[in-house]
C-alpha cells in the first residue's frame, strides 16, 4: 500500500488520497474474507483404531462426535483418552488450516500472519503422540492403578481471613 503523496498539487494530492483509500477499503475486503474463512474451518480426526471420529469448528468446540460399535468394549478410562486424543488431534489440523488461510489473504502482512497463526499453534499444539497400551506408560486422560477415586490428597484449606478493619473490634455495642 503506497502513501499518498501531499504538497505537489491539488489533482496528485486527490490521486494518491483515492488510491490510499481504495488500498484501505482492498486490505479490510480481505481481512474481512479471512475472517469468514477462518470462521468456517472444521477438522475432523478419528481415533488411532477407528472407534471414535470427532470434528471440531474454529475455536476447538467439538461439532459432531460419533462412535462405533467396537467402543463398547473398552473401559471408560480408555474410552475418554481416546476421546481427548482424537480432540487434540483434531484441534490441532485447525492451525494448518488458518496458516493457510491466512498466507493466501494477508500473506503480505507478516506480522497480523505471525499473530493469527501463533495464537492458534499457541491454543491448538501438536498433540503428544499415542503411547502403545503394552508398554505401560501412562497416557493423558489415564488413572493409575494406584490413583483410585477417593484415595487423593485433599488441598489445604485456604486460611479464613482475618478481621481486616482498622477498629480493633465490633462497632456495635
């Protein structure tokens, strides 16, 4: 976008005004695309063994959940990592989705690209990959076997505030 170019005369001066104002309303009619673009991004992963398929919107809301029959199998522990799994994955195709976007309507822009995309890698991280069920390490979402509801550490109790008026006592008498 080029500045308009004052002082020279009247018809340069409204020239490059025009032109200015038309590279304003050009660079807004983009961004406005690029946000109704990346509005309407979804992506949809399923689960490393098919069970589970889950699609999430822009923001990472999940918008269609589904299942299938093998699920009925698993404990629920395994059940919600896969789940989760699946989310993450899923969430995390959003970013490239948005780079892309971003790159083919304001790649000219290298900082609002860096902002858009950053935040969205920043909220949307690569999930960790699977661990194999047979080697015994522990996945996000799973309890131990040693961690059974119930037995967990309650946190300490927050003290009670003190009496934080200045008047060393009741002001009733």
């Amino acid at each position: 976008m080029t500045e308009p170019v004052f002082g020279v005369d009247a018809a340069t001066t409204n020239a490059g005004l025009d032109q200015w104002a038309a590279d304003i309303q050009a660079k807004a009619e983009r961004y406005s695309a690029m946000e109704r673009e990346v509005t309407a991004v979804t992506a949809t992963e399923s689960s490393s063994d098919g069970s589970i398929r889950v699609t999430v919107d822009s923001a990472g809301a999940i918008k269609d959940l589904q299942f299938t029959e093998d699920l009925k199998r698993l404990p629920a522990t395994r059940m919600a990592e896969l789940v989760l799994t699946t989310m993450r994955k899923a969430q995390a195709r959003i970013s490239d989705q948005v780079a892309e976007i971003v790159q083919t309507r304001v790649g000219d822009d290298p900082e609002t690209t860096e902002a858009v995309v950053g935040a969205y890698r920043a909220r949307f991280p690569d999930p960790e990959p699977e661990q194999d069920e047979a080697d015994g390490t522990m996945r996000l979402g799973q309890v131990d076997e040693d961690d059974q509801p119930g037995e967990r550490p309650r946190p300490p109790r927050r003290p009670r505030p003190e009496d934080d008026d200045d008047f060393g006592g009741s002001i009733f008498h």
